[in-house]
C-alpha cells in the first residue's frame, strides 16, 4: 500500500526519505509540480511530491493539482497523505498546532476541478459527502496519538484562491461558514483524488493566525515560514508512527 506524501509549505523534501529514484511523469493533463520522488522512509516505500515545486516557486492557483494526483497514482501510489499549510480560525488551532480537517469547504474559482471535464464523456458526480478518507485519517490520528503529537482531530477546511491571504471580513464569514482553518491548496486536490478513488487524507499545519483572529494585526511571512518549521516537526514524527504503525 503504498503511500504518496504532498508536501506543502515547509516540506519541500522528507527528512529521512531514502531516495532511490526520481520520475518525470507526462499526464494527459501537463506536467506535476515536479519529479516525483521515489523511497524509503523508515523503510517502507513512499513517493514524495512537494506541491510547490521543490524551489517553492508554483503558487497555490497555479499549482497542476489534476496532473499531481494522477502523477502519483500512475506510479503505484495507493493513497495520499496532504500537508499542507493553513491559517488557525477555531481558537483551538493556534500557530505550530496540527490538525486532521474531516470537512471542506471550496471558495476556489478557476481551477481545473476534475477530470470529467470531456462533453463526450458521461457526466459523472462522485460523492463527496465525506471528502476525506476515513480510514486513512483515524489512522493518522492514531499516529499523532502514539507519536504524542497534540493535533485537532476534526474541523473544516475552507479552501480559498490566494495567493494573497484574505481579509478579516473574510475570515469573519470564514467562521460563520463553520470553517475552523484555512487554506488555499485544499481543493480541487482532495476532490480530484476522489474522482481517481485514492484514497487522500490531509494533515493540515497551522501556520498563522487567520486574518484577524490573532493579535497580529499583520500576518508577516518571516514568522509564518518560522511556525512551520516548528509545525513540521510534529509532522515528521506523525510521519514516522503512521509508517511504522
Ligand atoms: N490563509 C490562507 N492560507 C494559508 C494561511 C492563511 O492565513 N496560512 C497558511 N496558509
């Protein structure tokens, strides 16, 4: 069961990961983000993507999310862990916290959104009632537990366009939408990984306070790139006891 890991801001690369290859896979829908990466990390077999390119230079709208998902499932993954970045609007989710959002909510617009996007193909509406895995996410709330890693085990994630950051109207409408975090990059990955049935999974990392939310009355990049290293760690060690688990 291999599992496919996407890197989001601060995990351009997987410490630890024994490389043994890289692949350039051509999709019918352009390029990924990049090679995917092929390895070992704790000895299981993972394939590693960063989402941004690994020079961090695609920005979330973008980012190739149909050829990403593809990519990954054309080379054997068969299931996909997301981390991705996010700003904290529930007072829990306070800056370095993780969180598993079992909720989604999409004020992307623009963005190649599926794959049955052909008029000579039969329409198709997957459902996505539950947008992500089940299984897949009580796994990796077991592994954060083990780890001994505080993460939010629910919320919503509310997906918007960037790549500026929103502002504290937005995010005011954010919460009163039922979102507990934000971020760009969640959608349309986790709908696209649906409509390929691979089941995807999402580790979000708090990065900042939300617009507003906070004290801060600007959201400064310096301070957001510090947090995720600190995020990150906890990651890596979710990383390590849902692979060894
Ligand atoms: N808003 C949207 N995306 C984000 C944020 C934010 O505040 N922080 C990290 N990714």
């Amino acid at each position: 069961m291999t599992l496919a890991i996407i890197g989001g801001s601060g995990l351009t690369e997987l410490e630890g990961l024994e490389i043994e290859r890289r692949e350039m896979v051509h999709t019918p829908y352009g390029e990924p983000s990049g090679p995917l990466t092929h390895g070992r990390l704790h000895g299981q077999p993972v394939i590693f993507l960063a989402r941004h390119g690994y020079g961090h230079t695609i920005p979330p709208h973008r980012v190739n999310y149909r050829a990403n998902i593809w990519a990954m499932q054309a080379a054997g993954a068969k299931q996909v862990m997301a981390v991705a970045a996010v700003g904290g609007i529930h007072e829990a989710l306070s800056p370095a916290r993780l969180a598993f959002p079992d909720q989604i909510i999409d004020y992307t617009h623009g963005r190649a959104s599926t794959y049955h996007d052909d008029d000579h193909d039969a329409v198709v509406h997957i459902d996505f009632t539950q947008p992500y895995d089940a299984a897949l996410r009580d796994r990796l709330i077991a592994a954060a537990h083990e780890a001994g890693v505080d993460a939010q085990t629910q919320g919503c994630y509310g997906a918007t366009q960037g790549p500026r950051l929103e502002t504290a109207a937005e995010i005011q409408r954010l919460a009163r939408d039922g979102c507990d975090m934000v971020g760009m990059t969640g959608m349309p990955e986790a709908a696209l990984a649906r409509e390929l049935e691979i089941p995807y999974a999402t580790c979000a990392v708090v990065a900042n306070w939300a617009a507003g939310v906070g004290r801060d009355e600007v959201i400064a990049m310096e301070q957001i790139h510090e947090t995720l290293q600190t995020g990150i760690q906890s990651v890596r060690q979710v990383l390590q006891a849902l692979i060894s688990g």
